[in-house]
C-alpha cells in the first residue's frame, strides 16, 4: 500500500516536538480524586459504592446502565469520601464519586491476573472488553464493546488500529506505539480472534517514522497485519477518512464503519483491551500528552482517571504566569476549560496551554462570508460549512438538516482555512444537538399522526 | 401604409384584446370566487398584525380564520389583551371572558456586581454558542442568566434587555408570547401572571453553600419563605424556591423574610 491520503483536508503546524522525544511517565495523583459517573457516550453510570467504603485499584465503582454506558473503576486504592455534584471537565455538574487517595495503590482481587486470551470464546471476550469499562480513548468516548458486536460479523474485513494521532501538539499515542508496540498488536491479536476472517490494519502517519518502525518490529511478519502509511494532514485519523484508506469506498451518509466491513479503534483502546482481557486490568488510566508554551511541565504522562488537571498545568507557584487560555484536547478539537479544578477522564487525549489566546486575536479579525469556498475545498467529509453556517445562523434546522450538516465531525478545519476567521466549528456545534433534538421531535409528531 | 394608420390598427387592436381579456376576467373571477367569511376580515383588521405567532397560530391571519371558525377563543391573542378580546367579541357576538395578563420574568438576579466571575467569555456573542461549551459563559453559576442577549435578539416588543449583565423584561411592553423563554438555553425565562408581584429570581439548584460560592444573590433553599407562608403557596424543591402563583395572596412576607433577597417584586425585577 502506498501512502493514503484523502479529499481536503489542511496542514497546520505539527507542534509535536516539545513532547515527542518525552516517554510516558506514570503520575501519582497528589489530591482527592474525583470520577464523575459520566465519562462517556451515552447514558451515566450507576455508583455501587457508598460513602466511606474502602475501594481499591481496579475496583468497580460505577456500573454501565443500559447498552449504551460504560463501568467506571477505581484508579488508587482509598476511601469513598462522598458522592456529589461537582463539574466535570465539559463544565457541566453532574455526580461524581470522590476518592481519597491512601497513596498504597493496592490491587483489587484479581487485578493484573495473567488469563490465556487464545482460550476464550468471542463471546467472552466482548464481555471482558465490557466489564472492563472501555470506550473509545481518541475522544468520542463511545463504548468500544458495541463497536466489537456488529450485525454481521462475518462481513468485518478490516480491523483499523487509528494511530494517525493527526492532532497537532499530541503525541500520546506516538509514545505508546514506540514504548508499548506489543500491547496493541496484542489488542488487536485478540479482536481478531473475534473475526477471524478479518485484517488488521495499523494505521499511522509518515510524521511519525520511529512509531512505524516500532509498530513494524513488533508485528513481524505476521501476514494478518499491514502497516498503512498516512500522509501528514489535518483530520487524517477522522474514522471515515481510515475508512476510505482501507476499504477504498467512501461510507453514506449516518452510515457505520461496519457497514463497509471496518472497525476503527485508536491504538491506545486496542492496548485497553489487551490489558482488560489478558491482564484482567480495567481501564482506570490513559496516556495524557500536555503541552503548549503554557505548559509548565510539557510532556507525556500516563494518567489515573479522576486526578484534577491542575496538577498538571500547575507547578509549585500555580498556573505559568501568562497562561490565557487552558484546553482540554489538541488545539483543533479541543474545548477551552473554565478553571483547571475539573478532573480527567476516559476522553481526554491531551492539556494544551496558551500563552496567547487565538480565539480572541481571531475574534478581532472576523469579517463577513465572502463566499469563497475555502471551507468547502478542505472539508474531509465533503460538506459546504458555508450552507450549513448560513442555515446554523437562522437556526433554521430543516436546512441545516438538508445540506448534511448532521454528518459533520467538527473537526474545525472550516475554521482553520477560513480567511474571514468565522466561527463555523462552534456555530455547528451548538447546531447540531439543537438539530437532532428537532428531527427526533418532528419524527415523533409524524409517528403520532 | 403610413405611418399614423399603423399606429391606429395598433391602438384597436390592443383596445379589442383588452375588453376581450377583461370579459374574460369578470367571467372568471365570478365563476372561481373564494367566499371568505366576512367576519374573518373583520377580526384580522382588529389583531395587531405583528405575527409574533404567540398565539400557537401561524401568525394573525391564522389566528383570524381560527376565530372566525370558532376554533379559538376570542381572547386567544395575548398581545392585543383586554381591547383586541372586546372589539372581537363584539364581531362575534360572544363573550369576551377576563384574561390574565401575562409577562415574562427572568429568573436569575446575578448581576455583574452579585454573581462571581470564573472565566473570560471569547467565542460567539449569543448565548446558545456559550452555553454549548464547557463554563458556560463568563459566571461561576452555571445555571444563571449568561448576558449575551439571545431574548433581546427576539423580542419584537422591545420588552427585554440586558442591564448590569442580566436580562430585565419591561412589564409595560411585554406581552407575554414567550418568545424569549423558548430561545433561553438556561431555561431561565418564566411566563408569570402579570399580576403577581412576587417572585424567585434564581433558578441554581446547587446546594446553599455552593449557590453561596458563586454568587451573592443566589437562592439557598434555606426554607425561611416556606416558615412565613400562611398558604403553603411556597415551596423549596432541589434546593430553589418555587411560588404557587395560583394561590399565592401577595402578602410579601416571603420576600422580607429572604435571607438572600431572591425573591424580589415586580418593580426590583425591573430595575435593580
């Protein structure tokens, strides 16, 4: 295979080399831990511990409550200081369960307990991935054990280890693809045993020749495994542009993945998976990149969930002076946090703190649509932001609907190439739950009539 | 042939063409005739014509056809009120019945100067984009009004506007269509009986320590207005005060009992 690229798309700087040469260091979270029961696509999870109960590492804390959700497990061994409203990372209130770290870190029953994976049923396997609590670590959040269990089984072709890691400023994954390559070899030996007929696909961009060395060593030459190479461009690891890189067709409108016979999971869930089922450890931590010239302590750690951010953005004397603008994710997806006391969770790929705020120096710059086309040009999936923007100003949701605004990833790379500096990610953002609440309305009225 | 005969062919010519097509147009116009019911024009010609659609009709024709059909009371446009229903009532030779005037009232008092800052707002000037992002606009209280004038934006009464961060509604030009409310992200706006007087201008149902926290004229579901009551027309439910407003008797003493000064009257609502 050659080197994949895709329609559209842009370049912005990699900012990759204050972190790319840090390895991944365990951090000990110093203060109370906070979980909020959300952590994930769908609904929240149901506490089964109570106040005062000792819990420790691996524990479950949080149960899954219905299809879509995900268990939340402990990440040190401590006491259940309360559970109570406190904001999550999005801002927003919601139960959370506080931890007091006792600072031993002692194992739940069975944590890290080897199990011979070749042995286990398909079957097994997905409810291992789900007991363990694993979503989808490149952000979305959504519970990975749905992804393993498509209607059709037998029509999976393809398995996507997403390692493009196309964020600028993120190297996170790139880490963990040179440090821990047979982790997600593994990961992926053990989705395959649930579609044996299927490929396994490692996926990464050319900007990251050490990773795909490492990834190549550790694969061999196993003939299931294919290293993809993917040119260096901005949203590369959009899961319908891997897509397309493998199977060659472009997926429809609201389609799945699997409709085309490919899963996508990121490199960093495929090695949750490998711990979950090999190891019988659930996911309680991730690798966390921070970075950006706010930074006081650029680099890459390996993150217990429910640590406060402050702890990495601040050094002994509080924030870097200077720092504008904390985000929670690279610069091109990522949301802006109000105050740092929020705890990380299962989605959060990355700190990245500005010195400078751009949003407010674009901001001065904004001028009108000049209908240039530039968004439509780089647009990965194909959409007119112009349309959509136009329809999202109104809030006209019938149109917004129709010229596809519900397709697009919010991938901000509108908003990068636009020379007039219009908002256009954050208009579709706010659009598009506003839009799907209004289509599920108007077919609930028709299903009435 | 000359030019003045060409010109006279012409103008008969056109002239037969005109009185044909004028036939035609009486013969059809007769034949094709729409009856509208003379009491529709009527009850369109007293609506006030702003077709702010807070009738549920689509705009005041739709409203005119309903009343005329019997479909909607006569009292049915809030805008117009007490005069419109009469004049109505009158075409339609039914009663006009009382209507409660209603207002809309904003349920957050957080100020610039009360509520606490957290963040600085940079993004979108509407308060849907604010609070579609993590902080929710500038405040500490994630539930207050954000100050970014999404109702002023669609009042087409002029009735709203944002003072000292916080929208107020003018009583005197509201018309109660509710409008604002159904564009506030927060939930904030109420539709209240014009007449009430008192009111709870805080929505945060976060417990009283943490209302406390972020801002200084925060509700902290202390129960002192539930006490004082004497016609449990008062309730406090996730940690806010809620007012019957059906039976509430506006004796005041909830609003001096208020350790917090949330539940204000009609003229603080106005200008604080």
């Amino acid at each position: 295979m050659g080197i994949y690229s895709f329609r559209g798309g842009v370049h912005p700087k990699g900012y990759k080399e204050l972190t790319a040469d840090k390895p991944l260091v365990e951090y000990l979270p110093k203060g109370e831990l906070v979980f909020p029961l959300s952590q994930h696509l769908g609904k929240p999870a149901i506490p089964v511990v109570k106040r005062n109960d000792l819990v420790k590492v691996g524990q479950l804390i949080a149960k899954a409550d219905g299809f879509i959700s995900a268990n939340i497990h402990s990440s040190v061994s401590g006491k259940v200081k309360i559970i109570e409203h406190r904001p999550n990372n999005a801002g927003i209130m919601g139960e959370s369960i506080v931890i007091i770290n006792d600072g031993e870190y002692t194992p739940f029953e069975g944590v890290g307990e080897k199990t011979d994976y070749e042995r286990l049923t398909p079957r097994e396997i997905i409810d291992k991935v789900k007991e363990a609590g694993i979503v989808g670590l490149g952000g979305a959040g959504f519970p990975t054990y749905v992804k393993l269990m498509p209607q059709k089984p037998e029509d999976i072709r393809w398995i996507v280890a997403n390692g493009a890691e196309c964020e600028p400023g993120i190297t996170c994954d790139d880490r963990l693809m040179q440090e821990n390559p047979e982790q997600i070899v593994e990961g992926l030996k053990i989705v395959l045993r649930i579609f044996p007929t299927a490929k396994a696909v490692i996926a990464i961009e050319t900007n990251k020749p050490k990773a795909i060395e490492s990834m190549r060593r550790a694969v061999g030459n196993d003939p299931r495994f294919e290293i993809l190479e993917l040119k260096v461009k901005y949203p590369q690891g959009g899961e319908r542009n891997l897509v397309h890189a493998v199977s060659g067709q472009y997926m429809e409108s609201g389609a799945l993945p699997a409709s085309l016979g490919v899963i996508v999971d990121n490199v960093a869930t495929l090695a949750a998976i490998y711990k979950a089922v090999a190891l019988n450890t659930p996911l309680y931590e991730r690798g966390l990149t921070v970075t950006g010239d706010g930074a006081s302590n650029p680099g890459n750690y390996i993150v217990k969930f429910g640590t406060l951010a402050s702890e990495f953005v601040n050094d002994d004397e509080g924030l870097k002076p200077g720092t504008k603008k904390i985000i929670l994710g690279g610069p091109m997806m990522g949301v802006a946090i109000p105050n740092t006391d929020v705890p990380l969770e299962k989605r959060n790929n990355a700190l990245t703190c500005f010195l400078e705020d751009d949003v407010e120096k674009a901001q001065q710059k904004l001028t009108n649509c000049i209908r240039c086309g530039k968004c439509i040009r780089v647009c990965p999936l194909g959409l007119y932001p112009q349309m959509m923007a136009e329809a999202a100003e109104k809030k006209d949701y019938e149109r917004f609907i129709k010229v596809h605004g519900l397709d697009c990833i919010q991938c901000g790379t509108c908003n990068y190439a636009c020379p007039a500096k219009r908002p256009l990610t954050q208009l579709f953002k706010q659009m598009k739950p506003a839009a799907m609440m209004y289509q599920r309305a108007k077919a609930a009225k028709e299903g009435k009539k | 042939m000359s030019g003045s005969a060409l010109l006279i062919i012409t103008i008969i010519l056109l002239a037969v063409v005109a009185f044909l097509v004028g036939i035609m147009l009486v013969f059809t116009g007769n034949k094709f005739k729409v009856e509208v019911d003379p009491k529709e024009t009527a009850v369109r010609e007293c609506l006030p014509g702003n077709n702010c659609g807070a009738c549920g009709y689509p705009g005041c024709d739709g409203l005119a056809a309903a009343i005329a059909k019997g479909d909607a009371p006569v009292n049915k446009c809030p805008v117009g009120g007490a005069a419109v229903a009469e004049k109505i009532s009158a075409i339609m030779g039914v009663e006009a019945g009382s209507i409660d005037k209603k207002v809309a009232f904003v349920k957050c008092s957080g100020t610039c100067e009360k509520a606490y800052d957290n963040a600085n707002y940079i993004g979108i000037n509407s308060c849907g984009a604010a609070a579609a992002i993590p902080g929710k606009g500038t405040k500490m209280c994630q539930t207050g009004c954000l100050g970014l004038g999404e109702c002023v934006s669609v009042c087409e009464f002029d009735a709203i506007h944002i003072v000292d961060g916080i929208a107020k509604v003018d009583r005197t030009k509201c018309v109660g269509c509710g409008k604002c409310a159904s564009v506030c992200p927060q939930h904030l706006i109420e539709i209240i009986p014009d007449k009430q007087i008192y009111a709870v201008a805080c929505a945060s149902q976060e417990k009283g320590k943490a209302t406390k926290a972020q801002c200084a004229a925060g509700c902290i579901g202390c129960k002192a207005c539930t006490l004082v009551c004497d016609n449990n027309s008062i309730k406090v439910e996730d940690n806010i005060a809620h007012i019957n407003y059906a039976t509430c008797v506006q004796c005041g003493k909830c609003a001096s009992k208020c350790p917090a000064k949330v539940i204000i009257t009609r003229r603080e609502a106005e200008t604080a």
